[in-house]
C-alpha cells in the first residue's frame, strides 16, 4: 500500500505536537489534551489537529482557544522538524468522535437490556 505524502507529514505533526504539549506550554487553559487524529489537506498548505480533553465544555473550549492562541508557537516548532518549503497552517478541533461513540454505546446497552434476546413469546 502506498502512501500520500500528507499521511506521512500528518504522522509526523502528530508525534510532535504530542511531544510539543507533553513539555507543557505557558497557558493556563490547555489542559491534559490527547491529539487524536491530524489531516493535512493534499497541498500540505493546512493540518486540522483534532484533540480531546478531560473535562466540561468550557473546558473544551478553553482549550480549544489556548491551542489555537499558541498554534504560531507550535508551527515554529513544527517548522524545525518537517524541514519543508512551507509550514502547514495548524488548526485546532475538538474531537466529537468519542463522545458520539460513547453515546451511541450507551443506545446499544440500552437496547440489549431492555431486549433479553428471548424473541418467543412465553404462553
């Protein structure tokens, strides 16, 4: 299987991103954050870096904003790693994934045990 080079330079964003907020950054508002998926566009001109935190929603969206007032910081540093021509443009966004997988795990739980499996009807 081949493969594009944006995954290759997602890959990468994504290890040092990770590594970049495992040091910490000076920002009060970002939190113990978990970099769950990152998609580079084809041109390689933009990443979308999808992140999930523990917490309400005013902390997903302080954390959302701390990310994204430090995402020049974070590009410079990305810059000295990917050593390309141009640096793409970071995006964050909170991932909404899990949380519709947990619901939608909840709904089938729900369904199982209102539904005991026995379709014959007890006469």
């Amino acid at each position: 299987m081949k493969h594009k080079r944006s995954d290759k330079v997602a890959e990468t964003i994504h290890t040092t991103i990770s590594t970049i907020l495992s040091r910490g950054l000076n920002d009060p508002r970002i939190g113990f954050v978990t970099i769950t998926e990152v998609e580079v566009t084809d041109d390689l001109h933009l990443a979308r870096i999808f992140f999930t935190v523990i917490g309400d929603e005013a902390a997903k969206k302080s954390t959302e904003a701390g990310l994204n007032s430090a995402a020049r910081f974070i590009r410079h540093e990305l810059g000295k790693v990917l050593k390309m021509r141009y640096t793409p443009d970071i995006l964050f966004k909170y991932d909404h994934s899990q949380e519709y997988g947990q619901r939608i795990d909840c709904l089938l739980r729900e369904v199982g045990t209102s539904n005991d499996g026995n379709d014959t009807e007890d006469n």
